[in-house]
C-alpha cells in the first residue's frame, strides 16, 4: 500500500503543477474589474490552453479521490477515525467533477448561446469557474472545505504512522482551505487566500510523502 501511495503522490504532483502552470497561462488574460457579461464572454472562446486545464484539472481530481481511497486503507486500524475523513471525499469528488468537467465544453457553449439571444446572461455568468463570485465558484470553494475535513484527519493518522513533516503539511493544508472558504463567505480578502495557501500546502505534502514513503518502500 505504501508503494501505490507514492506512485499515486508523484502522478498527482505532476498533474499538480501542470494544474500551476496552466492556470497561470489560462487565467492570465483576466481582469479584476471584469462584470459577469466579460466573464461570459471570455469563457465562449476558450483557447487550447484552458481547455488543457480543466481536462487535467478534472483527472486530476479523480486521481485526489483515488489517492484519499487509497489512505483509507492504509489506515484500516483506525478505521472509525479515517471514516470520518473518507465520508467526505465522494462529496468532494462529485461537486469538483461538475465544477471543473463542465468548463470544458459545456458552459463555453451556454455562453455562446447567451451572447447570441441575449438570455440567460445572469445564469451564464454564474456557472463561470474563473468567475469567483458564481455558483460555480461558490461550488469550488466549499469542495475544497470539504476536501480539508479528510485532509486534518489523514495528516494526524500520518503523523502517528511517523509520516510526521507529510502529516503536518497536509494537516495544515486542511486547515487552510477550510479558512479560505470562510474568507469566501464573508468576504475576506485575506482569509480568502487560504484556499490558494491549502493547495501549495497539499502540494508539499505530496512531496514529503514520495520522499516519506520511499524510505520503508524500499
């Protein structure tokens, strides 16, 4: 179990910084000023960069589930603690897989529509992931509150495990993401970046485990 948690941290922290690079190139083009209409009308004509993005992005969250399953097991001993990590992470899976498979063809061609007759607009503008104010970003946000809930759970089991810089990263992951979906309810800037703060912070997590698990896998 331990070699498949590490082959599975380092295909997720490949897929992590292509997710990095990607947005950055993707996401380059947008202002903070943009009303809903310019996210519409941004987002009918996605270039080969943002479509990259989300089909990876998508994979890569079918590949957080499998990794999150595959922890699961690892723990079997303590099992009535690591259920009630793993309880949520279908949770996150399925509203991660809408937010992000929906960009890739599908909300490009409402927005078409709507720019075209003119309706719709409002609803448009609301399933537009890049669009932080949306439904779909509201969706995002509390997947990965959600995603920290698991997250806590697993980085104290891996801290007992003496997985303990792996553990206390991905603990610290949680927490913030957890923090930066307050900010995002209450309309807090600052707290706001916890979610930005929680996925570099799942990111060295995914380091320390290829490095931490190496050690007895071998």
């Amino acid at each position: 179990m331990e070699k498949k948690l590490r082959v599975t941290a380092l295909i997720l922290l490949v897929m992590t910084l292509f997710w990095v690079i990607l947005t950055v190139i993707s996401m380059s083009g947008i202002d903070p000023l943009w009303k809903d209409a310019d996210f519409v009308k941004w987002v009918s004509d996605p270039d080969i960069f943002r479509t990259m993005n989300y089909v990876n992005v998508t994979l890569l969250t079918i590949g957080i589930v499998v990794f999150f399953s595959f922890l699961y097991n690892y723990f079997a001993e303590y099992k009535d603690h690591a259920i009630v990590g793993f309880v949520f992470i279908p949770i996150y899976g399925m509203i991660n897989l809408f937010c992000y498979s929906s960009q890739i063809s599908l909300v490009p061609e409402i927005a078409r529509s709507a720019i075209t007759s003119q309706d719709d607009m409002l609803f448009a503008a609301a399933i537009v992931h890049a669009n932080s104010h949306s439904m779909v970003g509201f969706l995002n946000g509390l997947a990965y509150a959600l995603l920290g809930i698991p997250s806590i759970v697993f980085g104290v089991l891996l801290y007992r495990r003496m997985k303990k810089i792996s553990g206390i990263i991905l603990l610290l992951s949680g927490i913030m993401c957890i923090v930066g979906f307050t900010g995002y309810l209450t309309d807090s800037k600052m707290l706001s970046l916890g979610i930005m703060i929680g996925g570099i912070l799942f990111l060295l997590s995914l380091i320390s485990m290829v490095f931490e698990f190496k050690k007895k896998a071998e």
